[in-house]
C-alpha cells in the first residue's frame, strides 16, 4: 500500500490504517479526504476503528474524532504499533478498491469490479456479480456470483442467503450447491473451497 492512510475491513470492523514515517498533518489530510470519499459507505451513527503503525501519532485521535463528527460518525477505539492477535491473519477486505452498491441487483443487470464488491441488496435471478476480490451480499443471492476472477487465493464471498445455482471463487465452481439456509462464508483453502455458517 502506498497511501498514507486506507481502510480496510477485519471482522466486519472498519479500521483506518495510518501508516508510520509521516508528519501529522500529512497523515491528518490523508485521512480527512479519505473519509470523505468514503462517507457514502457509513451510515449516521456508525463507528470505525483507527491504527496507528507508529504508536507516538496517537495525539492525532482528538481531531480525527472532531472530524469524524462532521458525518455523525463515531471512533470505537484505537490500535498502536501492532494489531491485537485475534485482528491478525483474519479475513480482510481493502476498501479504497471496494465498489459497494445499495440497491437491488434486477435479472440482466451485471456489476463488475477488480476490487471487491459490496452489496447491500438482493442479487435476483439473471443478476450476475463479478469481483476480482471478494464479494459481501446483505441479502438474498439468487443470481450468478463470480469472486476472485483473477484467481486471487486470498478472496471470500460473504452471503445473509445464497439461494445461487452457482457460484464461482478464484475458479472453483459451486452447480446447484444445497446451501445451508443461514448467512454463509466462501472461502479458499489450498486447492478447494469451503462453505461455512456465519452468524451476522
């Protein structure tokens, strides 16, 4: 990563990474835009994270909570110098490649994006979704959902209910599959995929 300050996904967390070997106030612009760019994705109310990967910009906090407060969003808390074990190795999602849609997906409609793809809507039959990264869906899946296309191992499709006749993750085809009937995770693990329950 290049960018001075990004968000990502962990755990369903949206956590703000600052990275370390720049000023404040760079950092502080940095962020101050990145928000901005992304302030369609929040709703009023909503909380994120911010990580720090040099522990002495933590100074920084009070004003990007006054920021924050410009879009009613709040700051649930901070991370220095290193994540907490459990944050570490866990399924993440970059935001700044994320395309994320609030809407129904209708039969014929076809979304596409290198990145990632989040959904907060249901994907209707003759609806195709196709990521280069991973997919999230808040919602009912019944259309064609294709995730890492450029063969990235390290991808996931996260669906409340797959109803799909298929499926594809980094070119491991899922044909009328008897999905479980509860929010599911797909994801790569050596040469196969699983499909696990989540609780959401």
């Amino acid at each position: 990563m290049d960018e001075l300050v990004y968000a990502k996904i962990i755990d369903g967390e949206i956590i703000f990474y600052f990275a370390k070997g720049h000023t404040q106030k760079d950092l502080f612009e940095s962020f101050k835009k990145e928000l901005v760019k992304m302030k369609s994705f929040f709703n009023i109310g909503d909380s994120f994270y911010v990580y720090f990967e040099d522990g002495s910009q933590y100074n920084l906090i009070n004003s990007i909570i006054k920021f924050a407060k410009n879009f009613d969003l709040n700051v649930a808390g901070a991370y220095f110098g290193k994540l907490p074990e459990g944050k570490v190795g866990n399924k993440e999602l970059t935001l700044s490649s994320t395309k994320i849609y609030r809407k129904h997906l209708r039969s014929g409609q076809v979304v596409q994006n290198p990145g990632d793809i989040i959904i907060f809507g249901n994907v209707n039959q003759g609806a195709e979704v196709n990521a280069g990264g991973s997919v999230i869906i808040f919602g009912k899946v019944f259309g064609t959902v294709r995730a890492g296309i450029t063969n990235k191992k390290n991808v996931f499709i996260i669906a409340y209910e797959m109803e799909s006749p298929l499926v594809e993750i980094a070119g491991i085809p899922f044909y009328n599959y008897e999905w479980p009937k509860t929010p599911i995770s797909i994801r790569v693990e050596g040469d196969k995929a699983l499909v696990e329950t989540l609780e959401l």
